[in-house]
C-alpha cells in the first residue's frame, strides 16, 4: 500500500498546483505598469561567469543598461543548453513580455526562427547563424582579423615551433580561425606546427585543462583556444608557458601567460540595435564586424611580448581595421594541395562563412 | 546514543504524509534562502513554481520535458528492481534519437503515414542494440553493466557528433552541425494549439501502466523482483539470471531509445550534436523519487520536470541565478529521500547506562 501511497501524494500535489494556477491578479496588473519599458532577453549557452564568450554577451547586456537607462528592463536566462530547452526558454521570454531577444549560440539557431514565428512581434537577433526572417536578424563578429594577429605573435615567440590549439566543434567559424592563426604564424615561421585538439563542447573547465596539459606535453609553447573557459590559462601560467586569452581579457588568470586576448566586444552593437528596436528603426539585417567596427579588440599586449613583435603585431591590427590587409589572401593552397586562392586574392565571404577544409601545411583532418 | 530501527507498522497514509512534509519543507527552505536574497518568498515562490503552469502553453511544455523522463523513469525503475543497473540511459536515449533521425532524413523528402511508425521503430531498435551491448558483455564475460553502459553513453554522443558533422549533416547548411529539418510526417503531432507537449506524452502514460502490470501481473516481473531482491533465492527457484539481465537491458534499452526518437522527432525537429540535456541520467533520479513504482514515475518526472521549468523562471523573472534549480532540485531530493526513509524506519534516542 505504500507504493499507492507515494501515487496519491505526488498526484495530489500536482492537483494542487494546477489548482492554484488560476489565483494569480495580482501579476497582470504589473506589467500594464512596466509595459512601456524596452524589455530585452538575453539567452546564455554558459554561466555569466565563465570569463568568456558569456560574460562578454552579459557585458553588452550590462552596457544596454547603462546606455539606455530606465528606458530598459535586461532579462538573462544563463546555461540554456543548445538542445530542446532552447526552444522554451526563448518562448517563455517572448512570452514574458520581452520586445527583443538576443539569442547568443550557434545552436539557437532552429529554436529562435521557430520562436520568431510564433512572435512576430517580437525582434530576435541571433548570433552567429545564417537563417534570418522579418524578425530576425544575425550577427557575428570577424574573430579571424583577431586570429591573425595571435598567430603572428605565437609564429614569432614559440621556441619550440609548436602551437596548441584547443578546438570545440568544427563549424566554419572555429576552422577559419585555425586557419587564419596558422597562415598567420607561417608567414613568420616557415617551421612552425599547429597540433589541435578538439574538445567537442564550448564550455567545460575540466576537459579545456585536460586538453592544454597534453598539448604542451607534446611539445606546445603557446595555447590558444577557441573554447570559453579560462582553464588553459590558468595552466599556461601554472606552466610557465603563454597563451592568448578568448572572447575576454583573460590577464587575471594567467598575468604572465596571457600576451593578448581577442576580446567580442558586444556592447557597441547591442546598445545601437536596442536604440533602433526603441526608435523604430529596427530591421533585419546581417552583421559581421571585424576589428573596424569594435565588435572585435585586443587586450593590451603581454609583459612577455618584445617590443619588435608588438610593433609587427600593432602594423598587422592596424592594417586590417584600414582594410589594408586581409587575412586570407593568396597564394593559399587547401589541405589536400588543391589550389584555394591565387597569389594576390582574397577570399570571399561566402567561402570563409562555410569553410570546412584545412589550409595546406596543417596536420590531422578535420573530426 | 542515536538508533535506526525498522518501524514494525506502516500505514499506507504515512507516505502521504511524508511527500507533504517534504514538499512544505522544501517550500520553507527555499523561502528562507529566497528572503536571504530580499526577494518576498509567497510572491517569488508563485512566480518560480506555479506561474510557469499558469498557461496551457506551461503546461504543454511541461509535459514536453517530462516526456522523456517518464518514459526512462519507467524502464529504469523495472531494471532497478531486477538489481541491473543500467546507468546508460543517457546512450541508450542518444543511440534511439540518432537512429530515428537518420530514418527521418532517409526519407526526407517522401511523405507517407507509414513514414512516423518506421522512425519510431528504428529508434527503439537502435536503443535495443545499445542496452543489448552491456547485456551480452554481462552475460557472456560478466562484465559490470554499469561501467559498460555509462561508457557506451559517451560512445553513443560522440557517434552522434561524428554522423551530425559528417553523413547527416544538412547539405544546404553552410557545413554547420545539423541535419535537414525533418517534415511534418515526421515529426509528433501535438497536444495542444500551444508549447511542444507531443503524442509521446501519452506513449509515456502507457508505459507506466505497462510497467505497473508487468510488475504487478506478469511472472516475469516477478521473477526479475526475486532476482534483484536475492540471487540465491532466485537460483533456488530455478530462475534463469541471464534472462532477467537480458530483459532487464533489453527493456532499457528500447525505451531511452524510444524517448530519444520521441524527444528529436516530438522536441527539436532535426538532428543536432546535443539532443539530450542529460535525460537518461536524471531520469535515474526520477526512477528512485517514484520508489521504483512505474505509476509513481508518473508525478516525479512531472515534478522534476517542473524543477527545470522552475529555475529557469527563477532565472527570468527573478534575476537568481542558474544553480538555483540545481538547489531546489537537491533540497526537494533530500527532502522527499529523508522523509521516506523516517517511513520505514524511525530514530531512537535512549541512553546508554
């Protein structure tokens, strides 16, 4: 009789909780008053504290604030895992009230055109996909201006001609920057190698540290890593090696280690998109800002970097916020040997956006 | 001195009682760490648990993510009490959805009543296989099924990765990681006009009381109870050990497989390199809330499901953060274990002389 027991008990509370959801008027008169705010969502595929991709997004969010004032309401949902949850999480938001939504992972993709259409509505602005609708616009950032720099600077310092590169998941972006960082590094260093690991997951401390200890064990002297914990740091410093920091400034966890960091600077994007949403003005546009518009900065250079490499690495930043330089340009051969680009050219966005092969001259195949 | 003692009455009420206390309990606690936070705990505590129901949009959604963890719940709970201990649901789910998936696209682009029902069994298949590995191992070489199915969980999510980055993959897609979309005939039908909650929300119902007559009814279920209770016993008896192994993973094995097809083909729609946020993990979690009970996992994965529909109402209207839902999940646990445990037994002071 127990077990019936435990049966009626759950039931019963579940019984219980439907019957309270009617009781609630107090709710609904609260948000006639707050309705005239901007309220803006913000949806996290990691904790705000990762030190990383997160925190930077939660930085722009927090910068919304400041710049819009009482006009704003932020709301953040942190953790939303790219699979079924994302869906809901963004439909309760829309649900909630929430005018625009920033939707901040690749794999929030198929949720958020879902969600879009169920709230025309409402603005969704989604990071790093390609599918747009009336409502919903993307944007991204040219992360690889900044990966060229790094891999200048890792071509010049590494004693050991090795680079550890810690990898998440092979989608275009990810792959664009190895290939950038090692173009980059090779033009400076015909001997230099890039050893990859892939890690498979964008945030998970334990595995990201894992992944640094054995790339220096085989012979890596510099760490980058296209993942957003500051675990390779800290071992970097822990080892006495250098590393660059990803998506922040990651001085604090490696003072020593770190001779820059690209920093997604957020802000300035989502505080001009929240402004046209409040304006009128919003459209569904495409974006994808390099270092020229500030979407993309370097933190400033580590104490370990000489000051001819910092001058070389400051000409090449410089070069590309001009439109001077860009970092895929030819002669480039694909890995296979297969010819990419003739000397001279340039690639083209549409190339770099579905890139999925290896430059010529790295190692291992793509997972 | 302090003692344990098994109590010698227990009536059926005194587990009604228990799960109320423990849930008044956790509802106090969590008001004390609400007001530390200077949140008023009645208003907070209706906003975190009852407002995300407050909507037949809520409740679809509820039951959407309380799908799968009835359906594993159930499954585990027959295993569990076989004493097999299948903690690789997780892979089983992963195997399910990646197989009924890739029948899904392999007819991506053909319509057909016939087309949902070949999904589904190819996704329960593909758990089958899954569970049967740990079973056959089990059997034949007496290897312990919990190692080898929680790693076969990992083989299982980075196969999925692989097929999603490489053969599955959506052709149109920019060589992003994910498959097609699948189309309506292959996809769930819906409960209601809003939310995701999906036919394998009633495919879940009848598991439960599938498995309770199992239980109940079946000689077989009873014969995987005696094996799970003592296996000298059951040796005695004549029952055959390796049959209740193989039923006891095969039975697994086919449902997380089943709620995998169920959750890519009901939830999300496509193939994508993370389909599961651990399901087959927490669903043991479930199995043991429900003491086993394949009707009683009915409200605890409700329950559990509301926990996550909970911290992330915590998170949006309340500013608190993600672990909160992993507090509320632990407190509500401890609660509802330590009070069932006060059922069956009761603590003794006496002084020792």
């Amino acid at each position: 009789m127990n077990k019936s027991g435990v049966v009626l008990g759950l039931l019963a509370l579940v019984a219980i909780v439907v019957a309270v959801v009617s009781f609630e008027p107090a709710e609904k008169k609260e948000k006639v008053v707050v309705a005239d705010k901007t309220k803006v969502g913000f949806v996290y595929v990691g904790p705000v504290a990762d030190a990383g991709w997160t925190y930077e997004h939660d930085r722009g969010r927090l910068a919304v604030e400041k710049e819009h004032g009482a006009k704003v309401e932020t709301v953040f949902v942190e953790s939303v895992s790219e699979g079924p949850d994302a869906e809901r999480v963004i439909a309760q938001m829309a649900a909630d009230g929430a005018d625009m939504i920033f939707t901040t992972s690749f794999g929030y993709m198929n949720p958020t055109i879902k969600v879009a259409k169920q709230f025309p509505n409402v603005k969704f602005e989604h990071a790093t996909g390609y599918k747009r609708a009336d409502n919903v616009a993307t944007y991204s950032s040219r992360f690889y201006e900044g990966r060229h720099v790094l891999g200048l600077i890792a071509g010049k310092m590494t004693k050991s001609n090795t680079i550890g590169y810690i990898a998440s998941f092979p989608i275009p972006e990810v792959v664009r920057g190895i290939n950038a960082a090692y173009l980059a590094a090779k033009s400076v260093n015909p001997e230099v190698q890039f050893k990859v690991i892939w890690v498979s997951t964008w945030f998970d401390p334990g595995k990201e540290a894992d992944a640094a200890k054995a790339l220096i064990d085989q012979g890596a002297d510099i760490l980058m890593q296209h993942t957003d914990s500051a675990a390779p740091m800290k071992i970097a410093e822990e080892r006495g090696i250098y590393a660059f920091g990803q998506a922040s400034d990651q001085a604090a966890y490696g003072p020593n280690a770190q001779l820059t960091a690209i920093i997604d600077d957020w802000a300035p994007y989502y505080v001009r998109r929240v402004g046209e949403a409040m304006n009128g003005s919003w459209s569904s546009t495409d974006t994808w800002g390099g270092f020229d518009t500030g979407m993309v900065a370097l933190a400033p250079y580590g104490k370990a970097v000489p000051d001819d490499v910092k001058a070389m690495a400051e000409e090449a930043h410089k070069a590309i916020t001009e439109g001077r330089l860009h970092a895929f340009t030819g002669p480039v051969n694909k890995q296979d040997g297969s010819p990419w680009l003739k000397a001279g050219e340039t690639a083209d966005d549409g190339t770099l956006l579905g890139m999925d092969f290896y430059v010529e001259g790295i190692e291992g195949s793509l997972p | 001195m302090i003692m344990i003692e098994a109590r010698a009455v227990i009536r059926w009420y005194h587990e009604w009682i228990a799960v109320f206390i423990a849930l008044l309990l956790t509802a106090v606690t969590v008001s004390v760490l609400l007001s530390s936070l200077g949140l008023d705990p009645i208003s907070s505590l209706q906003r975190i648990f009852i407002r995300p129901l407050n909507s037949v949009y809520g409740v679809s959604e509820l039951l959407a993510k309380a799908t799968p963890l009835i359906t594993i719940g159930v499954a585990l709970a027959l295993g569990f009490r076989a004493g097999i201990w299948n903690i690789g649901a997780e892979g089983q789910l992963v195997m399910g959805g990646l197989c009924g998936g890739a029948v899904a696209l392999a007819f991506w682009n053909i319509d057909g009543f016939w087309v949902m029902p070949l999904i589904l069994l190819g996704g329960t298949l593909g758990g089958l296989a899954w569970g049967a590995i740990p079973a056959f191992l089990k059997v034949r070489f007496n290897a312990n099924e919990i190692l080898v199915s929680l790693m076969l969980t990992y083989v299982a999510i980075l196969l999925l990765s692989v097929m999603v980055h490489g053969p599955l993959r959506d052709p149109t897609g920019f060589n992003f990681p994910e498959s097609r979309l699948f189309h309506d005939d292959a996809t769930l039908p819906k409960l209601f006009p809003a939310g995701r909650g999906h036919l394998g929300f009633v495919f879940a119902l009848i598991f439960a009381v599938l498995g309770t007559w199992v239980v109940k009814r079946w000689h077989l279920g009873f014969e995987m109870r005696v094996t799970g209770l003592s296996t000298t016993a059951a040796k005695f008896a004549g029952y055959n050990r390796d049959r209740t192994v193989w039923m006891a993973l095969l039975i697994g094995g086919g449902m997380s497989g089943f709620a995998g097809v169920v959750e890519v083909t009901g939830n999300i729609g496509q193939l994508v390199p993370n389909i599961s946020p651990s399901y087959g993990f927490t669903a043991i979690i479930v199995a043991f809330l429900a003491r086993l009970h394949p009707l009683a996992v009915i409200p605890a994965g409700l329950l559990v499901a509301l926990s996550y529909l909970a911290g992330e109402a915590a998170q949006l209207s309340l500013g608190i953060p993600a672990a909160s839902t992993q507090v509320f999940q632990g407190l509500l646990l401890f609660f509802l274990l330590g009070a069932s445990l006060l059922v069956n037994y009761r603590i003794r002071f006496w002084r020792v002389a």
